[in-house]
C-alpha cells in the first residue's frame, strides 16, 4: 500500500505555465534531470528524524516485489574540475579495503530489513568503481548474489576510466569474466587545453585508443563511451573533433552530458557559457551522430547504434520507464521509493567517517529521508524519464494511479500547444516484442515525448512538470542579468507566447 503524505502549502499552488517555462529557460544551470534542487528548502516540511529512517525504509519496501540496485564507489585517481558527484580524496584510498567492507555490510543491513528482494537492473557506479582491486568487486557481486535475486536477463554495469582501461587490462578482463556485460568509459573531451584546463590530461587519445581496444579484447559487446559540452572555453570545432574521434572507436552507444557546473571546482565560468552556443553544440552532435548510424529521439542523452537497444544499463532503463524503485548502497547513494527518498551520511561532506561510523554501530547510513507527497514524488519520475525525452503514460498511471494529463492538465495543454511535446505510440522507437525481453510487459507504450522544438528548450520544458514548490524556487531567483540570458529572452518568450 502507497501511503503518501499530505502536501505542505507550497506545493498545492498553481503556478502560469508560460511563466515557469521562462523560469526554467532562464536557470538552465540547474533546471534539469537533477531533481531536485535546494531540497534544504523546498522539502524541509518532509524531512523525517533519524528515529524513524528504519521503520520507514521497511514499510516502503515492504510492497515492492522488484527493485533496481546502484552501488556507489567513490574514489578516483583526481577529482575533475567539472565533476559534481560524490567523490573522495585520493590521499583516502588507502581505506578501499574498509570501504568495500563496509558496503558489503550496508547490503546485508538492507537484505535482513527488507527481504530477498528481486534485483532487475543492478549499476556500479562512482566516483570510477574500476580504481579499486578488482577482487573487491567481485566480493561485492557474490555478495548481492547471495542475498538478492538477481534476475536470469540483468546485465551489470560498470564505469572506467581511459587510464584504468589502457593500463590495468587485467581488470577489465576480470569484469567480463565476474558477469558484468556492459562498460561505460569516460572520454569527456579530446581538446588538449580543456582537457588539462579540466583536469583530465592523464586521459589523452593515446590511453584512450588504447582502453577501446582492452575493452573489445575482453568481449564486451556493449561498450558506452561518455561526452561533455557547454564548457565556458569550449569551441564548435573542437565538439566536432570530439564526436569524430569518438565515432573512430566505434562504440555501441555515445552518451552526451551537457555542462552543469553546480558543485564543481569551476562554478564561477558558468555565467561565461554561451546558452544559444550551447544548444548548437546539441544540434551539431545531434546530427552528426544520427548521419552516422546512432539513433535517439528529442531530448534523449544516449545514442544507440543497435537496433532495438536503448542503449542504457538495465538499471537506467527501467528508472527512466517504469519510475522503477532502486536501493542505493555507499557514500553517495540515494534509495528511491514510491514514497521516500533518502540520501547516504558523509554525501554531502563527501566524509568517509559519517557512512563507516553508521555502519560500524550496524544502522542504516541515513543521512537524510525525505517522506514525500505524491505531487513530488511524480515529480521525481518524470524528471528521470526526461533522460530519454518522454514520459511513458501507462507506467506513470501504474505507479501514480492517476493519469499524466489528470496530474499535470494545464503543463501538458502548454507543452503540446507550444510544440513542445507530442503523444507517440511507441517508447524510443523500440519494438514491444523487443522491448518486452527487456523489461516487463507494459500494455499500453503510448508516450508523451519531447519534439525537436522541446529539446532545444529543455530546460523551460522540464520545469513545466516540476512541483510547485520547485518551480516557487525558479521564479523566485534573481533574474540572471548576463549577456547569456539576454540574448536567449527574446527566443525563449517567441516559444512561450505562441
């Protein structure tokens, strides 16, 4: 049973669609796929005491028959400039050992709460999980083996590095042969400047050649290599010359992450990117990549050059679509459910000490939980299955029980009036018979998918489905004054007005 609470004062207001789409068109920094944001303010009303984490984190879980499953490893050699995520000091990896023991304890904390439950998509993520030994990540396999149920057709996945990969062949060979069958690689930009400008030079062409090749070796057949744009000191060319090389490694899927310097080392040249450069960089990616043999509709990051693959984890698959709830184990990890959210000790300060003292004293590693209304809850999951630039209906009633055009009436008449969204029959252009050996039978795959004119204002289009209390925080910032959102106003109120 979904026992969702009530709603505080600010998230039963109603806000002018026309208005929050500029709101979100003029924070573009941070109206995005990260929900949410300044939760310190917009979800204090939810917040629960730390007496409480545990019976509801049971009573949450206690009606799901599958899950998904993400852990998080959170050292790297350095820190990029441009990372945003939850990342530890290299002077503490000489506690690897402590920590991988300490997640394998946090999952047996979760598997005696919540039962043996069945894992259909399971990540490993970072941080870069392939810094560590690879034997610790085999204990941790063997370890969720033993006391989850991992489903027959799951694919785990992994992330590395073009240093790991080029130097440290002996543990890319070891993932295949523990089970994982899919591997994403870092590749961010090839330009030699920005690399060193970003931190990331010990990741030249020569390591990265050389870490496709490994990967190939080891049998990986689906094989990810990740992309970054909307650097302050990033020109056109040097995307194009980007995208080429990355189509030279010729790798299953390309996924494009755009800038969002939010907590990074260098958040004060945000106000130096260009947003109509920006949006160019999306459209020349868009369709180089489509020219060359990679497919994927408005508003989707991941480009798949196989048919009938969306060209994500399992994990991310069913997170986007179904709003599939997922246990995060380790530092940085957040647990999704149909009616909490919780964030691990230490993320914030990215402190080891807080996760391994919770772990130590055998309780949960709680730092935040959030009880939260439906409205927000939606919210969430719609945000998520803007990874893949639409909303599938059927599983949003499903989850909600309630259907999307009910929920959000006046966003969805806007959205579609605008040109900014439209209903289409199928998800990301999958066939069912295809889709169905991936994920669970879904009857009806009709969508609310983003047009070309709504991924080029992404960020106005999203806000329109935030909740209320969000789209508050939009319209209440400062008006950013720059030369960036000058030049943009014009265009954006063009699309709003029509």
């Amino acid at each position: 049973m979904k026992e969702w609470i009530e709603p505080n004062r600010t998230d039963d207001e109603n806000f002018d669609p026309k208005e929050i789409f500029l709101a979100g068109e003029r924070n573009h920094h941070i109206s995005n796929t990260a929900y949410p944001m300044a939760h310190e303010l917009t979800w204090k009303d939810y917040r629960k005491p730390n007496d409480s984490h545990k019976p509801l984190v049971e009573k949450s879980f206690e009606h799901l028959d599958s899950i998904n499953l993400y852990s998080h490893i959170p050292f790297c050699e350095t820190r990029c400039y441009f990372c945003e995520y939850t990342v530890v000091n290299r002077k503490e990896s000489e506690q690897i050992e402590e920590y991988m023991k300490a997640l394998n304890k946090e999952a047996l904390l979760y598997s005696n709460l919540i039962g043996r439950k069945k894992v259909l998509g399971f990540d490993i993520g970072g941080g870069t999980p392939s810094f560590v030994p690879s034997k610790f990540i085999a204990e941790h396999i063997d370890l969720v083996q033993n006391h989850f149920d991992l489903d027959n057709s799951l694919e785990i996945s992994i992330e590395t590095t073009p240093k790991i990969a080029s130097l440290e062949s002996v543990k890319i060979k070891d993932y295949f042969q523990m089970g994982i069958r899919r591997i994403s690689m870092g590749i961010q930009v090839t330009q030699p400047d920005l690399l060193k400008e970003l931190g990331r030079d010990t990741n030249g062409i020569a390591n990265i050649k050389k870490a496709s090749e490994v990967i190939r070796d080891a049998g990986f057949q689906k094989f990810n290599v990740d992309l970054m744009y909307g650097f302050a000191n990033q020109s056109l060319q040097s995307w194009e010359a980007t995208l080429e090389f990355a189509l030279s490694l010729n790798p299953d899927y390309i996924t494009l992450y755009r800038m969002r310097y939010k907590l990074t080392r260098i958040s004060d040249q945000a106000s130096k990117v260009d947003l109509a450069q920006v949006k160019l960089m999306a459209k020349l990616a868009k369709v180089f990549l489509q020219n060359h043999g990679y497919a994927a509709n408005p508003g989707k990051n991941t480009y798949s050059r196989l048919k009938n693959d969306t060209g994500t984890s399992h994990y991310l698959t069913r997170r986007v679509i179904q709003g599939k709830s997922y246990l995060g184990l380790g530092l940085g990890a957040q647990t999704f459910t149909d009616t909490t959210i919780s964030y691990n000790s230490g993320s914030i300060g990215k402190n080891l000490n807080p996760y391994f003292d919770k772990i130590n004293k055998e309780l949960l590693p709680i730092q935040d939980l959030y009880h939260l209304p439906r409205v927000q809850m939606m919210t969430k999951m719609v945000a998520v299955s803007f990874y893949f630039g639409e909303v599938n209906l059927q599983s949003f009633q499903d989850k909600f029980s309630i259907s999307f055009e009910d929920a959000y009436d006046q966003a969805t008449s806007y959205a579609i009036e605008n040109g900014l969204m439209k209903y289409t029959d199928s998800q990301n252009g999958i066939e069912l018979s295809s889709f169905s050996k991936q994920l669970d039978p879904i009857e009806n795959f009709k969508c609310l998918s983003l047009t070309s004119k709504g991924a080029e204002f992404f960020n106005g289009s999203i806000a329109l489905f935030y909740a209320p209390s969000i789209q508050k925080y939009l319209l209440e910032r400062n008006i950013d004054s720059s030369t960036d959102f000058v030049k943009n106003q014009k265009l954006s109120l063009a699309v709003a007005s029509k």
